[in-house]
C-alpha cells in the first residue's frame, strides 16, 4: 500500500506538462484536476490502509511526529491557519475558499498543496525523494526540449512550452536545477548514468531559465549561485578540492575569488550592457535596456503602493490590517484603491501584486507575512544551522535563495506550487532529527498518544472531504468548462442553449470564468434579432452570478456595456439598468477610467452633456498625465459636436505624441482614427488652415506610432502605411499651395465616427 501512495505523489511531478484546449485556461484546469485526484487518492487509500493495519500506519504516524517540532514544519503549517481564519473573514467568503479555474488556488488550492507536503513526510523516504527529484529532471528535459522546438519554429519570443507562461517555466526550471544538484549528490557511485544525466540538468536548467527571458528568475538564479559561493566561503575552511596528485584547491579562498569575480562580471555588464553582443543572449537581452522608467518595472511600483494603501488601518480598518481581504481576493483591494498612473503604461486588471511578499500581505494581512517570512527564516536557519551534510544544505540554500528573490518579482502558480512544497517538505526531512533524540516534555507526550486515537475519526473526515471536492469541484467544473468550449467551438446559437444547463448548472467555482465568456460571446450578437434568446440568457445567467459575488467591477460593467447596447436599440428600462450596474462597477473601482468613461457614455447617450461633463473631468482630473485618459476624454467631448473640436484635438494630439502611449485595441484605434478623420474634415469645410495642419500632424504621429504595433497583421501594417502615406502626401500638398485659400476637401479620408470608444 506504501508503494501505491508514493506513486500516486510521485505523479506530481508531472505536472508542468499537462495541457487540455478543450477546456479553459488549458494550461492552469488540467494541472489542478492531477493535483487534487493525487491528493485525494492518496488520503483515501491512507485512509482503507489504516482500517486494514491499524499498528503498521499508527506506527507510520509515530514516527513522523518528530517533523511536527520541526521549525519549518510549524511555520508552514501556521501560515495555513492564519490562511484559513483570512478566508473566514475575507470580503469575498466564496472566492477565498474556492478560488477560480484561472489560478487553481483559494484556500481549498492551498489545503491540497500542504496536503502534499504533510503526506510526503508521511510515506517519503531518501530513496522515494530520490525518486520524485529523477522525475522531475525526466520533466525538465521534456520542457527544455519543447522550449528549443519553440526557437526551431521561428516563432520563439521567450519560452513557455507546457505551463504556457514563461515566467512560470522560469520558477519550474529554477527547481530542475534544485533535483539536478540532488540527484548528483545523493546518486550512488554505481549510478554513473544518473550521476552524468543530472549533471547536464543543472546546465540544462540554467539554459532553460535564460531561454524564457525572465529577469526575475535570472536573478534568483544568480542569488542562489552567490548564496551557495558564499556558503563555501564562510564554511570552506580547511576544505580543499583534490584536482590532481599535486594540485588541491582550498574551498574558502576559490569561493571568495569566486564572488569577486562575480562582481565584477555584473559591473562590466552594467557598463557595456549597450553592447550589441548582450542583445544576441536569451535573457540577458531583456536587461540592456533596464531603467527606472521601464513599464514592467513601473507597474510594479504602482502595484506594491496600491498593496500598503489596501492595508493601512486609517483607511480600511485594523482587520484588514491584521488578516487582510482573503485568498484570491488581491483584485479587489487593488481595484478599491486603483491607481490611475497605472494606465500610463497598461490597460490590464491585476489580481496579483507580482510580488509573493505583498500578495501576502494583501491576502492575508500582517499575521499572514510574519507566518509566512517565518517559512523562510526557519529554511535558510534549517540550513546554515541544522542540515550539517553539505550534499543537502547546499541545493536547499541555492533554491531557496533564488525562489524567495525570483517571488520578489512574481508570484507562485499551480505549476510551481508542488515544487515549492516539495523543496519544504524536503528541507523539513532531512533536518529533522529522530525523534527518540528530543527532549521529552509531559504535553507533548500526551499530545504524541493522542493524535493515534482520533486518526480512526479525522482519516475517514479528510478522506470524504477530499472525495467531495474533487467531485463537486473539480471533476463538475472540469467536465463544465469542457462542455462550455466544445458548444463554443460550433459556432452555433441552437447547440449554445440547447447545452447551456449542462455548463452553467449546477453553480460552482467555475461559473464566474464561464459565465463571462458566454456574455462576452453574446454581446456582439444584441443587434441580431435571431441572437436574442442566446443574449438574454447569457445576461440572465450573469446577472444571477453578479446577485452571489458582486465583488469585480470586470463582471458588473460588461452586463452594464450589454444594457446600453440593448438600449440604443429601445428597449424599454435598458438604460436604466445600464447605469445602475455602471454605479456599482464605479462604486467597486472609483478611481478608474474605465468606470468614468462608462458613466460619462450613458450621460451622453442621453444627451446630458453636463453631467457627461461631470464624469469626464473628474476622470481627466484623477490623470491628467495618462495618454488613455485623454484619448477617453476626447472621444467623449468630440461627441458635443464642433464647438469643443479644437480643445479635443488639442488634447488627442498631446496623447498621441506621448513616446510611451499604448494603443493596441483595433476598435480604440478606429476610434482615434475617426475623431481625427472628422476634425480634418471639419476644419477642412470650414477653412481654417492652421487647425487642419494640427489635425494632420497629430494624424500623422498617430500612424508612425503604430507602425511599429507588435503583433499587428499584415492587413493592419497595410492600412497603417497607407493612411501614414496618404496624410503625408495631403500635408506636403497643402503645404505647397499654402497659399491658395481653397481646401480640397475630397483628397481627405473619411471614415464614420462611432458613438463611443
């Protein structure tokens, strides 16, 4: 039996390559659906294996209470408590538990991910440890093949292979290196092949970390190689490497020239990073242009600021401070208190800081991080203190470096989870001392004889629980979202609702992801009288998700975009209802543009220019520095008509010429293009000279700046360049009969201006 549940763990470790596209979020749903059936396999078989040899498994139990005193051991499993209290207390309760398919995580996530690190110290042994870290490396070489299939494809950008996101690859290449220096280390002298194999993998690692040119992990890779060195320079005294018979190296003194020579590699790399030789190296090419105005680096900054205003007790109560929102509750304190500047560099909604430090924070409060910065602080103790084989000692200081500086950037995913845990429960395996070698104390004797007595009550709870969810919540959304995409994939209205029970009923974690892409499917389709029934219950279905988890603005404002489509074609009450979800978006995020403009829309929609007023300069007021402010601003203004042309012009041809200005929507962009197709055309009609030439220049730097639009296809290039031209060529000619007082008008572009953004 003791072989069966090692083996149901041992299929962990193939988690990173597990991908399904017929289901959403094909690189997250699959991964969490061989999580939880191992996890749950393994508590239940525990389970039948307790009642068939009760001394055997209550002996099993015994032994693994001395992981329980182990520092690490209590940290982990106090930073899962104070996890659980967080989501009794979250602002989203459902959310916080089960999370969504998009993550895989919330509480029930995390509970699965502790269960692997408890039920590994419970049946693991050196040589199944062994084991698990060969698979991985078996994992390792199958990812870093497909990242070089990647770069044969003459597709490559930065490698994702099976997790499907390169940064992540990154974190799963960090711990190849991790089983690679394992392997070598506790592999036998007979095992040559191993011994070569894990060899090549921690080269290979390294390789594959560079190839998904992650500038996190690059660092975390180099903090773990200069932790490691500096290992050996503090604990290499006396240490001496024999290369030959006459020649033996001095492990303290080959560290120390080790880190100097370190330092001064990144100087020289500071220094000439300009090079054109830098940008030909995979990874390293994303650092020579690094700044402090980089946009990554800038949203990072808006984000941690975002982070510490979420938890300041002055504004948000001393609970929040103490226990934070709730797992997978980040996005709405960061809507809460949106920072506007963000949109200067992008458009996107976080639902993580992109630091592990402040998503715990956030998540989970002060109580939170202290447990969790406890994890750490008992590793690298465990490590320089405890763990006295260097053959261990080292790989767990250099991964646990590079993790803990690589999380500093991004955070965990359902990917990196299982190493993570696996990296702890190692740590807290090979440092824990037997336990006839503690000092006996009477409670924890009587704890120790206790625990046996109530497994006959808690294996059979934690067997059904872990039944239950993977029924209810995993194999039901699964089975959902599969249904959800194949009924999608044929294009169909009658297949849609013919199946639509079979995806949305009955209610679980998932809808909130399915529900929302059936809306926005349907939401193109409001014009077409055929499409009705389909769009109404896609509206109906969201607004039943919305009534349970009124929580993202996200939701709310699309069912708020469908009502005031609905309404412009007269549906009675439509418009009310539009701006009622409009408010409560608002109300969710009431620094955002997005909800401005929508409120703005509907007051103009009406032609209450005041009010539209209202919201717009309240908006351009929040960021008058943003780019998409303006361009928002304008095309709101420009709906009033000519009276306001040159002051929307004005302020369009200021966002355009921002060098950072991000316009990549084909519907913003023919936005843009309209506005500036009507005021040439007015100012054309009129005669006046001097704001047609202002037209075209802004026109003009429109174009140019989307000639260089990255992933833009080759009929938006050709349309790009021959407005770019055609502008061109209508400026230089007026320029040459500048003095004539006649415009033709007929050489202009013309194109419909919509009635909103």
């Amino acid at each position: 039996m003791k072989t069966i549940l090692r083996f149901s763990l041992f299929s962990l470790a193939f988690v990173p390559l597990l991908v399904n596209f017929d289901t959403l979020f094909p690189f997250i749903f699959t991964k969490t659906l061989l999580i939880r059936t191992a996890i749950t396999l393994f508590w239940v078989l525990f389970a039948v294996w307790f009642f068939m040899k009760k001394a055997e498994v209550s002996s099993l139990v015994s032994d693994g209470w001395r992981f329980l005193k182990n520092p690490l051991y209590i940290a982990t499993a106090l930073f899962i408590l104070v996890m659980l209290v967080s989501t009794i207390f979250s602002v989203d309760p459902y959310k916080a538990f089960f999370g969504d398919i998009e993550r895989g995580e919330g509480f029930l996530g995390m509970l699965h991910f502790f269960s692997f690190f408890v039920a590994s110290l419970l049946v693991f042994d050196k040589k199944s440890w062994l084991t698990f870290f060969r698979l991985t490396l078996i994992t390792g070489v199958i990812l870093l093949a497909d990242s070089f299939k990647e770069i044969i494809s003459g597709e490559f950008v930065r490698a994702q292979s099976f997790v499907g996101n390169p940064t992540f690859t990154a974190g799963v290449f960090l711990f190849v290196i991790f089983s690679a220096l394992l392997v070598f280390f506790m592999s036998g002298k007979k095992e040559f092949a191993w011994r070569i194999f894990s060899f090549l993998m921690i080269f290979g690692g390294t390789v594959g970390v560079f190839l998904t040119g992650t500038r996190g992990a690059i660092l975390g890779l180099l903090a773990g190689t200069a932790l490691t060195v500096l290992y050996f320079a503090v604990k290499g005294g006396g240490v001496y490497i024999k290369l030959s018979r006459k020649l033996s190296v001095n492990v303290r003194m080959a560290s120390i020239i080790l880190l100097a020579l370190g330092v001064l590699s990144v100087g020289a790399f500071v220094i000439t990073r300009k090079d054109s030789v830098w940008q030909k190296i995979p990874g390293v090419d994303r650092f020579t242009h690094l700044s402090l105005d980089d946009p990554t680096l800038q949203t990072r900054l808006i984000s941690a600021g975002v982070s510490l205003r979420a938890i300041n007790p002055v504004d948000n109560g001393a609970e929040r401070l103490l226990i934070g929102y709730g797992w997978d509750n980040f996005n709405i304190a960061y809507n809460k208190h949106y920072n506007p500047e963000y949109m200067k560099y992008e458009n996107l909604w976080f639902d993580r800081a992109h630091d592990k430090l402040l998503d715990v924070l956030v998540m989970t409060g002060v109580l939170g991080l202290i447990a969790y910065l406890g994890m750490w602080i008992s590793l690298f103790y465990l490590a320089f203190r405890k763990i006295h084989e260097k053959t261990y000692a080292i790989p767990i200081l250099f991964f646990g470096s590079a993790y803990f500086v690589q999380n500093l950037f991004v955070f965990d995913q359902i990917s990196t989870y299982i190493p993570f845990f696996a990296f702890l429960a190692f740590a807290v395996f090979v440092s824990s001392v037997s336990d006839s070698s503690l000092p006996k104390k009477r409670w924890a004797s009587k704890l120790k004889n206790f625990i046996p007595k109530i497994l006959p009550y808690k294996l059979p709870v934690l067997a059904v629980f872990f039944a239950f969810s993977l029924v209810f919540y995993t194999f039901i959304p699964y089975s959902q979202s599969i249904k959800f995409v194949n009924a999608l994939k044929t294009r169909s209205a009658k297949v849609v609702l013919d199946k639509i029970d079979s995806f949305t009923e009955p209610y679980n974690y998932a809808q909130s992801t399915i529900r929302n892409r059936l809306l926005s499917t349907a939401a193109p389709l409001v014009s077409n009288p055929q499409m009705q029934d389909l769009v109404n219950k896609a509206v109906e279905l969201q607004e039943e998700f919305v009534s349970r988890e009124p929580y993202d603005p996200r939701d709310i404002s699309i069912l708020s975009s469908v009502y005031r489509a609905k309404a412009s074609l007269g549906e009675p009450g439509a418009y009310e209802k539009a701006e009622e979800y409009a408010l409560l978006a608002f109300k969710l995020s009431p620094t955002r543009q997005d909800h401005f403009y929508a409120l703005a829309t509907l007051s103009a929609d009406k032609g209450d220019f005041a009010t539209m007023q209202k919201y717009a300069g309240e908006m351009l007021a929040g960021s008058p520095d943003v780019p998409r402010t303006k361009i928002l601003y304008t095309s709101l203004i420009t709906r009033q008509g000519p009276a306001r042309f040159i002051e929307a012009m004005t302020i369009l041809n200021s966002a355009v010429g921002e060098p950072r200005i991000k316009v990549t929507q084909q519907q913003e962009i023919g936005t843009i293009r309209a506005m500036y197709d009507t005021y040439t055309k007015y100012f054309s009609t009129i005669k006046d000279k001097d704001n047609f030439i202002s037209a075209l220049d802004g026109a003009i730097k429109l174009e140019a700046n989307l000639e260089n639009r990255p992933k833009a296809s080759d009929k938006e290039n050709i349309e790009t360049s021959n407005r770019l031209a055609e502008f061109k060529q209508l400026k230089k000619k007026f320029l040459r009969d500048r003095k004539s007082t006649r415009l033709n008008s007929s050489h202009i572009p013309l194109s419909r201006m919509p009635s909103s953004a």
